[in-house]
C-alpha cells in the first residue's frame, strides 16, 4: 500500500453489560494486554496512516488506554447508540479529512491481524468501493449473512431480518469493513434504519454502494480471526486461541517447550536464541528472555528481564523491575 494514505476507525464504544463487570469492555485482557491494544497493534502505522477511536461518553479509561497505546490518535465520542453506522459517524470529522482507505474495525476482536486489514485495503486500489471481511460460520445464528447474485455480492442481511431460506448460508459478515475513502463518507451517510431494530447498519452500506454503481467485494477469514468479545466465556475462548498462536509462533522462533500447551506466554514477550521453557510456566507482561535462558518448572515471570544463559526456577516469582544477571542459576538443593 505504499503511498496510499489510510484512516482507521476502531468502534471501542461497547459497555460490555454481558461481560458482568463494571471495566469497559475493549479493556478486558487477552494475553496481558487489553482487547484494545491488540486491535490498535493491528492497524496501520507510520507515514499516511491515522488512527481514530470512538468511546462512550463515560469512558474516560478507555481514552486513556488509546492516548497511552497511540498518541497520534483521535478519540471521538458516541453519545447515542443506534448502530454500527451511527458510531462510524461519530468520527465524521476525521473521515471528511479524506484518506484514500477508510477501514472500520471493532475494539473487541483481538485476533485481527495486520495482515488481514492489509488484505482488505488491496481492492480498493483496484477500483472496489467497498471490501467486506466474511468468514464461514460453525454456527451462523446471530451473524448478518453474505448474499450474492451471480458472483457480486448483493446485501448483507441481519440475522433478524433475513428469510429462512437466507439464513440456510454460512458465510458470515465480520463486520470490518475497508471503503474508498473518496466516497466513505457519502455511502455512509445514505444508510437508513429500515429495520426491525430503527438502528443505522453499517452493512447496509453494501445496498447503498450497488444503488451507486460501484462494486463492493468480500475477502475471506477464518472465523477465530473476528472472533468478537461479549462474555468471559468468549474471553476464555479468545485467550486460548491467541495462547496457541503465541506459542506457535515461539516455536518456530526455536524456542524449545517440552509441554508447550502448559506455557502461558504475553503478547509482547521477547525471546533470544537457545531458549527453553519448560512445563507450566506463565509469562506475563514485559518479560524479555535472552539467549540461552532456561525457565524451569512452574515458574512465574511479570516484568522483568532475563539475561544470556539464566536459569531461573523452578517455582521462582520474578516480579516487576527484576532483572537476573548472565549466567544466574538457582543455589543447590533449591
């Protein structure tokens, strides 16, 4: 995408009643850090990219997470709630700034990737109007579906509006969205609430594009990817499927695990070379290890810095702003 510019709206207005907790929702952890951080971390950055954020009106902690997460970002508040199109609208001021592609992604889903967005942004610089991430469903209750006539995508259907027949398809709406900045905000803009909700969708914003003559695309996913956060069930799960991407990732890096499904590793831990873990191990958040390191059994690392062919453990506590010399190890009989 180089030389394309691109604004990024993350919808983290959500209070999250279901998640029986008085902490808004997009601040809830995934791998030691907030469901927030990791979609921020997944927008683009650098040169061209800007970054908005929409927040309820009382949440002053989640504007301070974005300002701590990205400072080049703008937050804007939704003051109502009606709908995924009334929120995007929320940020109009930084959509009429203009930028060549606009995404809107949601500040629950924390297994979004770089690449994906990357991938959704790609049609746009080839004449698409509007990029629409869907995924296969195991289950479809609940999810607008993906109709098509022909091989052009027609409509996205709330699952409470479509037919029988309609919700018979698997193929899902995600929600993340990629427009041509260039028309973002007039396609935006015509979506109604003819619904049976009276809420402004963000996915009738496919009608809208056809009514125009232009063309709106799909771009496929796997269905943990958009895994959206309402319950600490769908936390639970959420957590489990970034633990086994992190420890995949680790793997292939050459760290060795003996038990790697009994490891439980952040989202920003570092490692060097010749590192092994071994079984039930929990690294939290801001833990460096180094080459060599060894992290024995049932240890309990948050914080702190491991150095060049440390043994620490096992069932060692290094807390935060611990940093263990080269070549430490644990006394005898320890």
């Amino acid at each position: 995408m180089t030389g394309r510019t691109s604004l990024t709206i993350v919808l983290a207005a959500g209070e999250g009643t279901r998640m029986q907790s008085a902490m808004p929702k997009v601040l809830h952890p995934v791998a030691g850090q907030s469901l927030l951080a990791h979609v921020l971390d997944a927008a683009p950055k650098g040169a061209g990219a800007s970054l908005a954020v929409v927040i309820g009106p009382d949440h002053r902690a989640v504007a301070e997470e974005v300002k701590r997460l990205r400072p080049d970002a703008t937050t804007f508040i939704q003051r109502e709630r009606l709908g995924t199109a009334h929120a995007v609208l929320a940020a109009r001021d930084a959509i009429a700034r203009g930028a060549d592609d606009l995404l809107v992604v949601f500040g629950d889903t924390p297994l979004i990737s770089a690449a994906t967005l990357a991938r959704m942004r790609a049609p746009l610089k080839n004449g698409a109007a509007l990029a629409v991430l869907g995924f296969q469903a195991a289950d479809p209750t609940g999810y607008g579906r993906l109709l098509f006539e022909g091989d052009r995508l027609a409509a996205i259907r709330e699952h409470a509006d479509a037919t029988p027949a309609e919700r018979m398809t698997k193929l899902c709406n995600a929600g993340v969205m990629a427009f041509d900045g260039r028309r973002a905000l007039e396609v935006i803009e015509k979506i109604g609430n003819a619904n049976s909700r009276r809420e402004y969708y963000l996915s009738d914003a496919v009608g809208v594009v056809r009514q125009l003559g232009l063309e709106a695309v799909v771009i496929e996913t796997s269905e943990d990817e958009v895994r959206g956060i309402n319950t600490k069930a769908q936390l639970a799960e959420a957590e489990h499927v970034m633990q086994a991407r992190l420890r995949k990732a680790a793997l292939e890096a050459g760290v060795t695990m003996v038990a790697p499904e009994t490891v439980y590793l952040a989202a920003d831990t570092t490692f060097g070379n010749e590192v092994t873990i071994e079984p039930f191990v929990v690294i939290g958040p801001g833990v460096s290890i180094a080459d060599g390191a060894v992290i024995h059994s049932f240890s309990h690392i948050v914080q702190a810095s491991i150095s060049k062919n440390a043994s620490v453990g096992p069932y060692a506590q290094l807390r935060p702003g611990m940093s263990l010399e080269q070549g430490v190890k644990p006394p005898k009989g320890s």
